[in-house]
C-alpha cells in the first residue's frame, strides 16, 4: 500500500527512547496511556484551519513581541534563525478528537523569547496573533512557557509546510492544539486574560486535553466537526 501523505506514521508511534541528549521530551509522552481521553490516534496529520492558508514566504514574515515588556522585539527570518535551538519530542492532540503521536519539533523556546523582552511582573498572559486575518489565541504564562512549548519552524526534520503553520508557528503541547498558533505573526504580553478567535466562539480558555476542556460549557459551539 502506498501512502501518499508525507507526515503518514507507518506502525507503531515514536517512543521517547534513544532520543538524543539534546531533545526535551515532553512529559506527557512518558505517559503510560498517552492518548487523552476522547481521543484516537492518527497516523496522519490532518489540516485544519478557519479559513484560507496565508501564504507568508520568510522573506515577508517578521515576528513582534511587545505589551507588557521592557523590550520590545522583531524578528526578520535570518534574525529568528540566529537565536538558540531547541528540539522537543512531544505528542499532538486536537480538540476534534484526533492525536498525532511522537512529533519531533524544532526551533526557538518560549523561555529565550521571554527572557530576551524582559517581561515584566504584571504580564500573567500571553496573546498570540497569526498572519491570517488577525486570529489570536490566549494562554496563561505558565502554559507558554512550559518546558516544552517553542516557537517552531521544522516538524521531523522538515520546513513546516503552509498547511501546518510555515514559516513558524508556536507549539504547545500540553494543550490542544488550536492554542499552538499557525502563522505566527506576533506576541504580546497582557496583564488580564484576552481570549482570541476560538475561544470567544465558545472554546475553552485553557483548553486541556486531559480535562476534556473543549468547550467553554456544555453548549458544542457552531462549526465544531469532530
């Protein structure tokens, strides 16, 4: 049988084993049961997005970071790709039902990023915006800067495609997945809570796929497809 998607995971997922020394491995891949509940495993990796797929080449895409920090940032494509690397190993869960298991990311730590705009004590929330038409998704600081949350520009050794986020897009795996920004335009640090596109349409706020916090009550939100 041929296979013509090229992120297809023939077999068994990956294992955080024999991985090299420089790779964070997500906590939750160490889990005896890594598939959250409501959840089945894919061995593809499905496209979802709302709406058209911007097309930002890395010559046009730049990165802003401001709000609540001592300063403020922006990165050009050769900028970004001079910061520190980072690699992490980590399970993928959307809240449409579907987990990509054993993804291997690449690119800059949320904690680089932090540290460089010296956030300030008031900011407790992270905005982050994309090139598509002003979408934004909210986390809280301690979600963003997670050990295994990045900034990232590679998925198993390739260029992210345009379908999956490219140039960068964050990555946040504890959470579900439409809080790992596509197309990331900007960052900003607030101080109260700011919730973005899917969230005010009725998506929860922190969005825990081992809480089952897909939706903000028990009203499934409209265009919600599992």
């Amino acid at each position: 049988m041929t296979i013509s998607d090229p992120k297809y995971q023939d077999g068994a997922p990956p294992e955080p084993v024999d991985l090299p020394d420089d790779v964070i491995i997500s906590s939750d891949t160490r889990r005896e049961e890594r598939i959250p509940p409501g959840q089945s495993r894919t061995k593809k990796w499905p496209v979802l997005q709302a709406g058209s797929v911007p097309q930002v080449s890395t010559d046009q895409w730049t990165l802003t970071v401001d709000g609540l920090v001592d300063r403020p940032l922006s990165f050009t494509w050769d900028e970004f790709q001079q910061l520190p690397r980072v690699k992490v190993f980590s399970d993928f869960h959307c809240v449409t039902k579907w987990s990509r298991l054993g993804n291997l990311w690449e690119g800059v730590s949320t904690k680089t990023i932090f540290e460089m705009a010296g956030v300030q004590a008031e900011a407790k929330f992270v905005v982050a915006g994309g090139y598509d038409r002003g979408w934004t998704t909210n986390l809280p600081l301690e979600h963003f800067l997670s050990p295994d949350a990045l900034l990232c520009d590679l998925h198993d050794g390739e260029p992210l495609s345009a379908d999956h986020g490219a140039p960068v897009r964050l990555i946040v795996p504890l959470l579900y997945a439409w809080k790992s920004a596509k197309w990331l335009k900007s960052l900003t640090f607030v101080a109260e809570d700011q919730p973005g596109y899917w969230e005010q349409g009725g998506y929860h706020n922190i969005g825990d796929p081992w809480l089952e916090q897909r939706f903000g009550s028990d009203s499934i939100p409209p265009g919600y497809d599992s």
